[in-house]
C-alpha cells in the first residue's frame, strides 16, 4: 500500500512539472505570436467604435449595427480612454489566452493528452487565442463557470451565475453554451445527495439560485435584444429567420462538424478561414458530411453520464442551426462546436482525477476518436501558430508605416470599399477618413443596406469632392484597378500589400 502511494505521489509530482512546462510553452508561444499579430478590419472595428465613443450611451449607439453583445467593447471602451494606440487590444485578449490554457492545464479531472490537446487546439492557440476578437473572454468565462459549476467549494453558488451572466455578454455562442451550462448546474443542485428528504422543485426554490437564475435570465435576455440587427443592416440581409431548405441545408452541413473538429487547414501562407474540405469536389463532399455526422454521433456515444451527453447533443445541435440560419460558417463561428466538446469532457470527468481518467475504460474506438480529433487540433494549431509567427496577418500595420514612411499619413485618405481603412486608421492614430458611402468624414463603418449595396470604385468627381476639394488624396482600394480605371481617376499605383495570411484583406495604395 506505501509503494501504491509512493507511486502515485511521484506520478502526480511528474505530471506537475509537466503541466508548468507546457503552461509556460503555451504562454509564451501566445505571447510570441501576439506580437507578432497585425489587426485586420473586424479587430480593428470593435477598436473604433470603441475609441470613438464619447460616452457609454454613444456606445450602445454605435453597437446597433454590430450584431455582438457589448461586452468586448465595454472592456476596449475603458482601454481607449487612456491611449489610442491599438496595441493594447493585444493585452486582455493574451491575458484570457493564457488563463484559459493555464484553467485547462492544471484541471486533473482530465488525462494530461486530453489537456494538452485542448489547451494547443487550433481554437485555444490561435483562432481565439491570437485574433483579438471577443470569443476567447467568452472561453475562458466559460472553462472557469464549468469547472465551479461542476466542482465542490460554497464560492460557486455566487461565482457561477455571475461568470455565465458575463459569458452571456460576450458573443452568441457564449450565450447558448451559457445557458447549458446553468441548465447543468440547475440539474445538479436538483438532484445533489444529502437533498433526497426534499422534492428536487423544492431545491430549485433556493434564494441563492433564484438570484442567480434571474441574472443569468436578464443578461441573456439584454445580450439577445442587442444582437438582433435592424432591417437595413448588413447582418440583416444575410439573415433569415426561416430559410428555404433549412432542413436540406442542415443535412448538408457536416462538413461544419469536421472543420470544427478537425480544422486541417491548406497548407499554405493564406491558410486562414481555408480547409482541405472546402476544395475537395462534390462527391468527396458528401463523404464529408456524412464524415461529420459520424463524429457528432460518435462523440454523443462517448459520454457516459446523461448530463454531459445532453449538453454536448443539444449546445451543439443549437450552435450548428445557428451557424446554418445566419449563413455563418467561418473558423471562429464553427469553432463553438469544440468549445462545447471540451466544457462536455470536464462536465464527464467532474468527480475523477488524473489517474482514472488516464485509465478510463471505454471502448477502444472512443479513445481513437478522441485523440484523432485533440490530433488533428494541435496539428493546426501549430501550423496556424507557426506561419502567423513568420507572415504577417493582415498588411494594414505595413499599409501604415508605408504611410508615414513617404509623409502621406496626414494627407487626405480615401478607402473604397470604407472598411479598407479601419486597420490603417487605427494604426495611424488618427480620427477619420472621408467616406464615400456617408459622404462625411467617418472611423468606423456602419454596415447598412447602404453599405453592402453599393460598393464600386470611386469616379474622378467623387474624388475631388472628398475634404472639400482638396487635392492630392490617397486612394487605398481593397482590389487593383484596371489600367483603363487609373486613366480615369488620373492616379497610378504606389504600392500594392496583398500577401498576408488574412486572403481578405488586401491593400492598393494609388495618387
């Protein structure tokens, strides 16, 4: 029995040492690519307005075409108070990259591979971790409301509901899986040992968690009202409450399944919001899906315990018809899908630690089907990590300097399309462009009707009436102009920055 505890003793003294090494490998591989990271326009968007605003009821004003609870811009809204330099973003979103690795890596209710594969998962280490977005403050809010929610300790009767009211705050994903997560812990109180004298109603009556369900409630509610967007937005335009074929397009959807859980990306500098499974033709497509639905079925058959099996079925099924009715399937928006694969497994392993969970006995093909997937996650995540530690994201940073570098960043300054300029200005310091769509000088971008209609390339006249007739404005396009086009507008090309990782953005600099 002495060398039994002997053993384990030195076993959990190993995997200490090894969870400090791999938190700090983590830590400063964030940090190295954050550094390194150049902001593209929806970063920089959330930074403007944010900059822009003169007071919290002009925030909320300018949040209404954003279609994003409010609060990332909340926290950006305190940082631009004191500097208007858009480095500072980097700063919380790092901090949240490395508390939600470091929450995940010392969790010993997981097997070390299991944590280790999450916390350098394409999403932990650079989707969420490295784009300065307001997905990963929903991350970690989440990981620390599921291990309290799931743990012991009396801190959590407080903590739980206010971290998944914040969590609500964050994104729409964060919402949903916000809700499961509380819906667990309510499951939990109504049905905890040394209650069984009273009705499980009776629990749920509790002071405590009435207090707690009516904040959750309110923040979800506030969250959802400000994310729904006005009729002549451009969020709008691509939504549809009910589309046509939702069911066939939901069927035809598991390809969103794979790229969540395993996102192989191309492998190339322009890796980003690109996949192996986007190029592949039809008929490999459809293998696929079926792929896809596979693994979504597969890994519901992997959770042992009711509770853990039905927030993964139902968080997940929610995410992915939320991702088909807006039309949303990026990287960061499938992504959510493996963020409640991860909050599953430590809802699964709450009451284990590290040894049973590294000696669980399942059937032999659960194992594989795991690991294939946390595989498949590190490989992209250090693929993604290593070309953004080499390339640049996006050019906007190069855009600027080029700007300062020939004395034109005080010169007049046209984008077209307007969006173009929101990295640039931000990394400029500056107030405003002139907009061509609002015919004003502007930072940000309201993304209406207006906006996503009517989209072209600037004439000679327009030009000229930008800043009131003054002349020798800069042009910076987001596509090449033909040589017929500069002829017309009488400007020629100074620069052209179109390499980046980011295939989106890309930067032509005319006069």
């Amino acid at each position: 029995m002495a060398d039994t505890s002997v053993r384990r003793t030195l076993r959990l003294n190993q995997e200490t040492m090894a969870c400090c090494g791999l938190f700090l490998l983590d830590a400063v591989l964030l940090c190295l690519a954050a550094v390194r990271h150049t902001f593209w326009r929806d970063e920089s968007q959330a930074w403007l307005i944010a900059r822009d605003s003169p007071s919290l009821a002009a925030l909320f004003h300018n949040l209404h075409y954003e279609t994003h609870p409010p609060l990332w811009h909340l926290l950006l809204y305190a940082i631009t108070r004191f500097s208007w330099n858009p480095e500072w973003m980097k700063l919380p979103n790092l901090l949240f990259a490395i508390v939600a690795a470091g929450l995940v890596l010392f969790c010993r209710r997981l097997s070390l591979t299991t944590r280790t594969g999450i916390a350098f998962s394409y999403y932990f280490l650079f989707e969420y971790g490295v784009i300065d977005r307001n997905y990963m403050l929903g991350v970690v809010l989440l990981v620390a409301a599921t291990l309290l929610a799931t743990g012991g300790g009396r801190a959590k009767s407080w903590a739980v509901p206010v971290l998944l009211s914040l969590a609500a705050m964050s994104s729409l994903p964060a919402l949903i899986l916000a809700l499961g997560v509380w819906g667990v812990y309510l499951a939990q109180e109504a049905v905890a040992q040394g209650n069984n004298n009273q009705p499980a109603l009776r629990r749920l009556l509790r002071s405590d968690l009435l207090l707690g369900t009516s904040l959750v409630a309110i923040c979800a509610l506030g969250s959802a009202l400000l994310i729904r967007p006005p009729a002549d937005t451009f969020a709008f335009i691509g939504t549809t409450p009910y589309p046509s074929g939702a069911i066939g397009m939901l069927a035809n959807s598991g390809k969103y399944v794979v790229k969540a859980f395993m996102p192989i990306p191309r492998l190339s500098r322009q890796f980003w919001e690109s996949s192996y499974y986007d190029i592949l033709p039809h008929h490999l497509g459809v293998l696929v899906d079926l792929l896809g639905w596979s693994l979504l079925l597969g890994l519901g058959m992997y959770f042992r315990k009711p509770i853990p099996r039905l927030f993964f079925l139902t968080g997940s099924g929610t995410l992915l018809l939320q991702c088909v009715l807006s039309d949303h399937a990026s990287m960061r928006h499938v992504g959510w899908l493996f963020i409640c694969l991860a909050l599953a497994l430590l809802m699964e392993y709450a009451n284990q630690g590290a040894h049973d969970a590294g000696e669980d006995s399942r059937p032999p093909w659960h194992s594989w089907m795991l690991r294939s997937i946390l595989v498949c996650q590190v490989f992209g995540g250090i693929f993604a990590l290593a070309v953004s530690l080499r390339c640049p994201f996006s050019s906007s940073r190069q855009v600027a300097e080029f700007l300062r570098s020939r004395n034109l960043d005080s010169a007049p300054l046209v984008f077209e399309p307007d969006y173009v300029g929101s990295s640039v200005l931000a990394y400029l310091q500056r107030p405003a462009a002139y907009d061509l769509e609002q015919h004003r000088l502007a930072s940000f971008v309201v993304f209406n009707r207006e906006e996503r209609l009517n989209m072209h390339v600037p004439s000679r006249a327009e030009l000229d009436e930008a800043y009131g007739g003054r002349g020798g404005a800069v042009l910076i396009l987001g596509k090449r102009l033909t040589l017929e086009q500069e002829d017309g507008l009488k400007v020629h090309l100074l620069a052209a920055y179109d390499e980046a990782i980011n295939p989106f953005d890309a930067y032509y600099i005319y006069r």
